[in-house]
C-alpha cells in the first residue's frame, strides 16, 4: 500500500482466500488492514495514518485564541488551529490549506475558515 490517490483503486482478480477483491484509497483506514500490512505502508501513507490519530477538535480556548489572535496574525493563527485539527503538527499553514483543500470544501478565504473554526470548533479531518 503506498498511495491513497483514486486513481489506484481496482478489482483484484488473485482469487486467494485473503484477497478483499475491492482495492480503494482509503484502504489504509481500515484496523484490520493497518494490522494486517504493518510495515508495508508507504512513508506517505504512515504520516496520513499518524495525522489522524493525532488530530482532534479545538477546544473552547483554543478557540478563542485564535478569535484574539487573528487580527494580528490571520495565517499563524489559522495554522496553528489547522495543524491541531488535521494532525500534521509540523506543517506550514500554506501546505495544511492545500492538503485539506479547504476551497474545495467552501472556504473562499481565510474570514470563512476562521469562522467556520469560531463556530464549529473543528475542520474536516485530511485523510
């Protein structure tokens, strides 16, 4: 397993009794395969795996940090709220918005992120 891109997914045809027939991109998510392929993960895979174990919801201060924060400083201030919801602790807020692909999921510009963080207190998790 070294991708989670769409384009890789397939039927498999082995016919072993192990196969699960259905190859996707989001295979890497399942317990039982993570088990299963223990080191067979990609780098790239393993870091995806790891941001979402570690990702999580904003708490209330968090929150209201990045509410005082933002006028002074939108893109630390977003990044650090990225990086706590999405997992990926060392990333630039320029590479979180990208990885997320937060335009694709509504936001125009960094006014709708925070205040989807402001009201909501998480963002969709990568993956």
């Amino acid at each position: 397993m070294s991708d989670a891109s769409d384009y890789d997914e397939f039927t498999c045809i082995c016919a072993t009794a192990h196969c699960r027939r259905s190859i996707t991109s989001l295979d890497w998510k399942r317990p039982e395969l993570q088990q299963r392929y223990i080191g067979y993960f990609s780098p790239y895979i393993v870091r995806k795996w790891k941001a979402c174990e570690k990702a999580r919801h904003l708490r209330k201060s968090e929150a209201e940090e990045l509410l005082l924060r933002y006028d002074e400083n939108p893109r630390e201030a977003l990044g650090k709220a990225l990086r706590i919801t999405s997992g990926y602790s060392h990333s630039s807020y320029e590479v979180l918005y990208e990885l997320l692909d937060l335009k694709t999921m509504g936001a125009r510009n960094e006014d709708d992120v925070v205040k989807y963080f402001n009201e909501m207190r998480v963002y969709p998790k990568s993956g």
